[in-house]
C-alpha cells in the first residue's frame, strides 16, 4: 500500500517528468510561423491533471517498464487530449471561453488558429510515436501502437464520442446511449493510455492485457461520468 503523501508525490513526480518531455517535443514559439507553435504551446503546457500521462506511468510501474520506454507515449497522448480540448471548446462546438482558469485557445488567438494549432498537435502525436528513440524497438510493437492511437482518437473513439455528444444536445437519452457516449468520448483515450504501454512490455500475457484493458474501461467510464455531474452541480470559479 500506498500513503496518501507518497502518492500525491508520485502523482506529482509523473506531471513533471511529461511536461519537461512535452517542452521537449513541442516547437518553440520563437520558430515560424511563430503564432501557430504558441498557440500550440500554450494549450498543451498549461496546467492541467495530465490524467493520462499518470496512467501511461503508473502502468508502466506497474509492469516494470523503464519509464523512458514510455515517455513518448505519454507525450503524444497528452497531445491529442490537448488537440481535442481546443476543438471542443470552439463556438461549433461546446463554445467555452474558458479553459483550466484560462482563455480556451480561440479567445486568445483566434478561431482559425486555435484550429491549425489543433491539427498540427494531432499530427506531432504521430510524429513522437514514429520518432521517439526511447521507445520500442519492435516496428511491428510501435505500428501497433500508432494504429491504436489512430483508432481510439478517429471517428470509433474520441471524435465519435464527441459527434454523439453534440447529437444529444437537448434530447432525453437512455442509459445505454450514454454509456456508448462516454466510453467513445473519454473512454477510449484513457483505454489507449494503458493498452499502448502494456504492448512495451514483451513480456505480458494475455490475462494480464485483458485485466488492463478491463481497468482502463471502467476508469474512463468513471472519469467520465465524474466530469459530467460536475458541469451540471458545480460553478466555473470552483472548477
């Protein structure tokens, strides 16, 4: 077991080992076109949990993986998350003004910014993946990675989830419905989180894969819902 200060200093441990790796990746904002890596920078290195960096490290720990092994895939997961956070919050879609006490993307730049900022940050995540040194040496371990990625962040995960989100808006969904939602919308990131580390590991079986991948589900479902009962009861200061 676990002390709660031992964890919080873990928690605290995984946070800064993925921004120092993101400041690593992310283009400075000095080169050109200089108000695009801004707007990249500013939306991926502003505070934020880093929920799915701790995972991909915790898991990591978990399975006895090097955590510079695994250092490309949490950069590249906080990436997308950060590429679909500007996206959701502009005016067609959730338009949010405010993001992590801070203006979203599009209010401090600008709409057709905030847009490139995020597909660029989609195709950096891919970059990192098919770049990183540190990672698996395996080519047929990493493509498997990509293409996990690719799935679970495309139109069967995340932006799907997304698209069911905004179908919803204003109508009385079931149960069923809303699960399908929050598994596709937050679920399968999280999901990715942990099945793409465990596949660095050449090791594990596959009682061990699915037991992961049994975890993941559930703590995406979870997060989720979480989310979700705090935009309805809580206020925009105390979020």
């Amino acid at each position: 077991m676990i002390d709660q200060q031992a964890f919080q200093n873990l928690l605290l441990e995984y946070k800064q080992r993925v921004d120092l790796v993101l400041e690593k990746w992310l283009p400075p904002e000095n080169l050109n076109p200089s108000n695009l890596h801004q707007a990249m920078r500013y939306s991926v290195l502003g505070s934020g949990k880093r929920v799915r960096p701790v995972l991909v490290y915790a898991t990591a720990t978990t399975l006895n993986i090097p955590l510079e092994r695994v250092d490309g895939i949490a950069a590249a997961i906080e990436i997308i998350h950060a590429y679909s956070l500007i996206h959701d919050d502009l005016p067609a879609m959730d338009d949010d003004d405010l993001r992590r006490g801070r203006p979203t993307c599009h209010k401090q730049f600008d709409e057709a910014t905030a847009i490139l900022a995020g597909d660029a940050l989609q195709a950096l995540a891919f970059y990192i993946l098919s770049h990183d040194p540190e990672m698996s040496t395996d080519p047929v371990k990493r493509l498997e990675m990509i293409a996990k990625l690719a799935l679970f962040s495309g139109s069967r995960g995340m932006a799907g989830g997304q698209a069911l989100d905004l179908a919803s808006v204003g109508k009385q969904i079931n149960i069923t419905e809303l699960e399908t939602m929050h598994i596709h919308k937050t679920g399968a990131l999280i999901r990715t989180c942990i099945q793409m580390t465990a596949l660095s590991n050449n090791n594990i079986t596959d009682s061990q894969f699915e037991a992961l991948d049994r975890y993941a589900k559930k703590i995406g479902l979870s997060f989720q819902v979480q989310d979700d009962i705090l935009d309805v009861v809580s206020d925009t200061d105390t979020l």
